[in-house]
C-alpha cells in the first residue's frame, strides 16, 4: 500500500519508521529536512510538496502540531487536496478540535476522499513501539481501509464515532493528562518542602490512591532527573487545554480544572519553556517555592 506521511516530528517521525519497517511504500514530507534525512535513510522517498505527496499516496497521513498548520498542508496550490487521487483516504492523527476534523473532512470528500480523524495516546514511547492507542471517527467502512496502518501503528483502534469523535474524546484524555500534571507538579512541591525524600514520597504515593498515569510517566524520567526534553511539548499541552476549554464554551459546560491547569502551564510558557516537556510545568512552582524536586 502507497502511504504519504506528512509531520516526521517526534511522534510521526517513529511512526514513519515503523511503518517502512513493516514493508508500506512510505512517502514522507516535513519543512525539518534534517527529519527527512532521517527517514529516507530509513528507506522512505521525499516527497518536494504535500501535492506530490498525495499523488503517489493511496492514504495520506499527517502528524502535524496543530490545525492551522494541517489547513496549511492540506489547502493551497501545493497542497494535499489539489493533488489527491479520486477514492484516497486522509487520516489526521494530530490532535485538532472536532468541529476543525469535520471541517476537514467536509473538504476532502469535496475532492473524492474519504476522511479519519484519528488521534493518539502513548507518547513517544508508544510510537517508537508501535503501541499507541488510536481514536478514531469515521465510518467502520473508512476505519476497516485504515486498519492495516493502524495495525503497525497502535496496539489498541476505537472506534468511537462519526467524523470529529476521535478528537473529542482525544480532547477529553488531554484535559486529564494537563490536570493531573499540573497537580502532580503542585503536590511534589509541597512534599519537597514539608521535607520529604521525593524517592520516598513517590514510592509511597505509587501504592497509595495518589497514584496517576501522570505521576508514573513524568515523576522518575522527567522530573526526578532535571530532564525536560520531550516527549510531549508544554506548548502542545497548552494547545489541548485550550481546544478543550473552547469545546466547553461551544457546548456550555463550564471546565473549571481546566482553566487553572492552563493557567499554569500559561506560567509555564512565559518562562520560556514552551518546547520542554509537560512535567517542567513544576519549574516556575519550583522557583517561587525555593525547592527542587529531584533525586
Ligand atoms: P513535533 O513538533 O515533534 O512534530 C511536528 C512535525 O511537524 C515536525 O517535524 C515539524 O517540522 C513538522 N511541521 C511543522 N510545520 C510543518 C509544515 N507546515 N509542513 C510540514 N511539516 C511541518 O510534534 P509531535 O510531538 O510529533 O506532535 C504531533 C501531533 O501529535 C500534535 O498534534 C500533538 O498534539 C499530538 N500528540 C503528541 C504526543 C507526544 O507525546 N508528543 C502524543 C500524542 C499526540
């Protein structure tokens, strides 16, 4: 199968090896040539434009940051919608609001292509392994052509709606991953200044009911060693937080652990650390409190 994969960053980079790994005939675009270095080496053709790109792709994927700049690859004269073939499938696995995947997708059938919004969980780690967990909305029909890409990609596909459901619920997990960040960060302070050992404190809370995805992902690789490179971006977290509270005001529910999480990471971003990780949302904490939390 011809697949275009378009954002080679750090989840669609291994996501694109994985994929060459398992035999697809894998055309890549990303404005980071060093990024398309990197996978043609690997075995996969450089694509010059999106547009080319989708000529020679039967499916085109795009694993890019954030809505605008899919609009950007996907629209225009050089874009993957002026050079999709008749019957080609699009799958957006990047994280987008869902009336922006519906958006898109209104505009792909426009051109003859079907459309799957099918974002991710797993991190890095996921995508390396092949292990991600995919949502996805589309028809079972457009679901059933992805599933051999899927297959390669993530160890557990949902589906779970119509176009525009894989990022609501993508958006509803994200909600949760910035919170419980936000209060992992908030409560290793205060450990730390009450004068605990933090190995101590997160060997207690690990079999206490403290314990979170956050605190097992974040507390040891990230924030125990002083390591802040990502895995998932403080701007990409912040980008979720704020598709998140934009779908509450659309459907007028009030999100109000949201509007502190993302105040936080707010802070977070005006200290310059927008491309770390999400755990060094404790930083600024860290600095107002006098105290580091490692180990
Ligand atoms: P990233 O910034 O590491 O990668 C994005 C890639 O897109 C980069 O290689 C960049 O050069 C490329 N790009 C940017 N603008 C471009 C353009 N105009 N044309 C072509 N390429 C362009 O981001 P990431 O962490 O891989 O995240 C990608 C998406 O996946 C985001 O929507 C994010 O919210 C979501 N996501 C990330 C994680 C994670 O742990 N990093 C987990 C789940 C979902």
């Amino acid at each position: 199968m011809q697949v275009g994969l378009i954002g080679i960053g750090a989840m669609g980079g291994p996501m694109a090896v994985n994929l060459c790994q398992a035999g697809f005939d894998l055309a890549v675009y990303d404005v980071n040539e060093e990024a398309v270095r990197r996978l043609t080496a690997q075995g996969a053709t450089a694509a010059a434009t999106p547009k080319e790109l989708a000529k020679v792709s039967e499916v085109v994927i795009t694993m890019l940051p954030n809505f605008q700049i899919v609009s950007s690859v996907m629209e225009g004269t050089d874009g993957v919608l002026s050079g999709i073939r008749d019957g080609s499938l699009v799958i957006d696995m990047s994280t987008v609001a869902p009336y922006q995947a519906r958006a898109m997708a209104a505009q792909a059938a426009q051109r003859g292509a079907a459309y799957l919004d099918a974002p991710v969980s797993g991190g890095v780690a996921g995508a390396k392994q092949g292990t991600l967990t995919i949502m996805v909305g589309g028809s079972d029909e457009t679901v059933d052509r992805a599933m051999p890409i899927f297959g390669v990609l993530g160890r557990k596909v949902y589906r779970v709606g119509d176009v525009g459901s894989g990022a609501a619920i993508k958006l509803v997990n994200n909600l949760l991953l910035g919170v419980n960040t936000a209060a992992v960060a908030e409560a290793l302070v205060l450990g730390v200044k009450a004068g605990l050992n933090p190995r101590v404190l997160l060997d207690v809370i690990r079999s206490s009911s403290g314990d979170s995805y956050a605190l097992k992902a974040k507390a040891d690789v990230f924030i125990l060693e002083g390591k802040f490179e990502p895995g998932f971006a403080i701007d990409l977290q912040y980008k979720d937080l704020e598709l998140a509270a934009q779908t509450g005001k659309e459907l007028g529910v009030p999100l109000f652990m949201t509007g502190l999480a993302q105040q936080l990471f707010e802070q977070a971003r005006a200290a310059g650390l927008g491309s770390k990780d999400i755990s060094a949302v404790i930083k600024p904490l860290e600095k107002l409190i006098g105290v580091e939390v490692r180990g």
